[in-house]
C-alpha cells in the first residue's frame, strides 16, 4: 500500500511540475500521501512523503540538469523531499491532536507556508502554482494572492478530498468540510470567469518579435567583423516587421557581443533601422570588452534617438557573477503608452514585476535567453508573473519560447526559438491597467499563511500538553 500510494503521488508531482506540465495531475498528486498519513505511523508517513515528492522532482530534471550543478541539484532535491515531509508530518499532527477536520486547511497552510518561506525567496520559478498557468480562470487568483495563492487552492483540493474519505470512514459528519474545502475553489474559478470577460484596458499594439538561434555564438565575440554581420540581420529582421505593421520590434537577450570599439556602429546601425522603419525597438545587448560586462537592453525611438539603457537587474547566479546588476526600473517615460523594460530573469523574481505594475506598467518588453530545455518553464512562469502584475508580456527568448500574452495570460504566440531559421512574426496585444492587489499587496498572502501556520502548530503544541491524543 505504501509503495503504491508513493509512486502514485511521485508520478503525478513529475508530470505536473516537471517538464511535461500535465496541470490536472497537481490536484491529485498529493493526495494518496494524505490518504495514507493518516492511516500508518507518524515515521512511514514521513518516509513516505520524503520518496514520493524525492521522485517527483525527477520531472523536473532535464531542466535541473542543463542550468544546476549535481550536487546543487542533489541538496535542493533532498532539502525540498525533506521540507514536503515535515509539511504532511505536521498536518498530520494537527488533524491527530486538535480536529480531523482541520485536516484540509492544514496541508495547504502549510505547504504554502513553506513556499513563501523557501521556494519563493530562490527565484527559480518552482512554486506549484506555475503548473496551472494553461487553467486561466485559476490563476487569475494570482493578480490577488500571487502564485502562492495558486499553489494554496491546488493543494486545499486533495486535502479536501482526503480529509472527507477520512470522516465518511469514521461515519462523521463531512459535507460541511467539502463545501468549506470546495468553496473557496469555486470562488476562485468564478472570478477568474469575470476577469476573462473584462474588455481590453487599452487598444491592442502591434508587436514584432524576431529571433534566430543560428547565430547565439556571437553572443560574446569581441570582433566587429562577427558582431556587426550579426547587427545587420537583426536590422534587416526589423525593417520586415516594419513593413509588416509592427509598432514595437523586440529582439532577443545578448544577442550578440557589443565592445567599446564597435558600440558607436551597433548604435547606428539600429538607430537607423529603427527610424527606417517608424518603429520602437528592444535590442538585448552583450556589453563585453570591459572590466565588467553588462547584460542590457536598448531601447530606439521611432526617430531613431536611443531613449533607454536598461541594466539586468536580477542576474543568473553562476553564469553572471562578473556582470553589473541595474538598479533602475526600465520605464520608457518617452514611449505613447505606460511601457517597460526588463530582461529574462528579472520576470522569474516577483519583486521586479509587481514595481513595475506600481510604476503603471502596461506592457513589458522582455529580451530573454533561456536553456533550451527550461524554455517552455520560463514562458509558463513569465506568463504567471505578468498576471500577477496586471501588464502584458513580449517575451523575446533565443533557445527558449517566443512569447507574446495579455495581461489575463491569454497566449497571443508561443513559438519555440529553434522551430525555423529564424522566427518573426507580428501580433496584437492588449496592454492592462497594471497594479493589481498583489501588485500593491504583495506578498500578503504567503505571510498570512505563515501566520495561520505558526497558529495551527501553537494550538496543537498547546492541546498536546493539556490532553490526550484525540481518535482520529
């Protein structure tokens, strides 16, 4: 029994969260772990709890494997298996010493108790909500409560569901559980449903999006006769789009190695193209040739004046130590509606988001790089991200997925960077109003489960000195 419920519940994790993303599975997948816990010994429930979400981090590996160190990789598994079975033990506890029925409120306080404490604070993208982000009408929480919120609801199902298997066994009362459990869900859904139906903020901009992963190699030459070649297709790459309507054209993240010497001949050549064409334009830059190199993303008016300079702000640790991180929001002052800059990691953090949907932020022009493996994650979590901000995305991604949503996380293209020679294509965005709850709120709602967390475990330290443990 115990090795069926964890290869159950493992599968599930891993096909959920992992690289395959199959979102229904989230709901089920801890579900025989709590079945059991409450069924078997407080240490075959641990162990079991540890195996099984052990095993569904493997979903997640040929992820995990191209961007983390093994033995990064190794910890973090056990560290997360550990932490998931602390959060079963001490549901356990809760249900055993204070109330059966807190059984479904208990599992997912904690679990997004330790989310908020744990996962959040990484950046990685890890948070169970982000395997919803196809389920529109749930993850519209997210613009409430965050991604946490979400993860909150997947998990309040499967506690809900095993905690009235546990009553209707013991012939208790149960229907008050599953509409305390279901309803919060329901609610959930139900405004997501509206917010689908809101008409757009703002008329929609013609994006223009251009990317080839054919030439990534240049992404640190420090020779103008390789980088300038490289500058000249993106520029030709943009006059197309122009002539295909587009207003704004955003290209990809370092795409290619700028120096001092060669910086004024990139410049022009992209200032040129931009006034060529009437357009704005978002170029990702790999400043090299300097003691500290810096990851930007210039912005061109459509009279071709150079009207921003955005710094990266949250680097990748490991392959961005040398680089200067930005401290300035990339808010285009000059641009004719409330637009933005950032670049690939800073929409995976969700401290940069939610100040730029404070700073009124509509749309947010994004050049990114991915690991080709991590491409359709980080497109998920982008998405989720510009939910909880309230703005519409452009994600511009060499080895990654092209991404272009609106501010409800309705895809408007989701291309893969490698599906041709080149990807370029125009679409129709909506900008949002930006500044949602969260956005305003932030992370109120991981901190209060932190709270109903610490409550939950004083309450059952308290009745585990005054009384007897209860009849489950």
């Amino acid at each position: 029994m115990t090795a069926a419920c964890v290869l159950a519940s493992g599968l599930a994790y891993a096909l959920s969260m992992g690289v395959a993303a199959i979102w229904p599975l989230a709901w089920l997948a801890p579900l025989p772990i709590l079945w059991l816990a409450l069924r078997v010994s407080l240490r075959r429930a641990a162990v079991a709890a540890f195996l099984a979400y052990a095993l569904g981090r493997s979903g997640g590996l040929p992820i995990s494997l191209a961007i983390v160190p093994l033995p990064l990789l190794i910890a973090s598994t056990l560290l997360s298996a550990a932490a998931f079975a602390v959060v079963v033990a001490a549901a356990r506890a809760v249900a055993l010493r204070l109330d059966l029925r807190l059984y479904a409120l208990a599992f997912p306080l904690f679990f997004a108790a330790w989310e908020q404490l744990a996962v959040v604070p990484v950046g990685a993208g890890a948070e169970l909500g982000f395997s919803q982000a196809d389920l529109l009408p749930l993850v519209q929480v997210a613009s409430l409560a965050g991604v946490v919120g979400v993860g909150f609801l997947v998990s309040l199902a499967p506690a809900t569901i095993a905690t009235v298997l546990a009553l209707r066994e013991r012939g208790r009362p149960w229907r008050a559980v599953a509409a305390a459990g279901f309803g919060p869900i329901a609610a959930a859904l139900a405004f997501g449903l509206v917010r689908l139906v809101e008409p757009p903020a703002a008329e929609p901009l013609r994006v223009g999006v251009a990317v080839s992963d054919e030439t990534v190699g240049r992404s640190r030459t420090e020779r103008a006769d390789e980088a300038l070649p490289v500058v000249d297709a993106y520029a030709a790459r943009v006059a197309e789009l122009a002539r295909r309507g587009a207003q704004v054209v955003v290209l990809p993240e370092k795409f290619v190695g700028v120096t001092p010497a060669y910086a004024a001949a990139v410049d022009e050549r992209f200032s040129q193209a931009a006034a060529s064409g009437g357009v704005w334009l978002v170029a990702g830059l790999n400043r090299v040739g300097r003691l500290t190199p810096r990851n930007v993303a210039v912005v061109f008016a459509p009279d071709g004046r150079r009207v921003l300079e955005y710094d990266k702000v949250h680097l990748v640790p490991g392959y961005e130590d040398a680089y200067v991180p930005g401290r300035e929001l990339g808010m285009l002052a000059s641009a004719p509606g409330p637009w933005a800059v950032a670049v690939c990691r800073d929409l995976i953090v969700p401290e940069l988001g939610r100040r730029l949907a404070r700073a009124g932020a509509g749309i947010v022009f994004a050049p990114a790089w991915d690991f080709v493996a991590d491409g359709p994650l980080e497109s998920r979590v982008a998405r989720l991200r510009a939910i909880e901000g309230g703005f519409a995305l452009v994600r511009v991604a060499q080895e990654g997925i092209v991404t272009v949503s609106d501010p409800q996380g309705r895809v408007r293209l989701a291309v893969p960077s490698s599906s041709a020679r080149e990807v370029l294509e125009v679409v129709e965005v909506s900008p949002g109003l930006g500044a949602t709850l969260y956005a305003r709120a932030g992370d109120w709602f991981g901190l209060a489960c932190i709270a109903g967390s610490a409550l939950l475990l004083l309450a059952r330290w308290m009745r585990s000195r005054s009384a007897p443990q209860v009849a489950a």
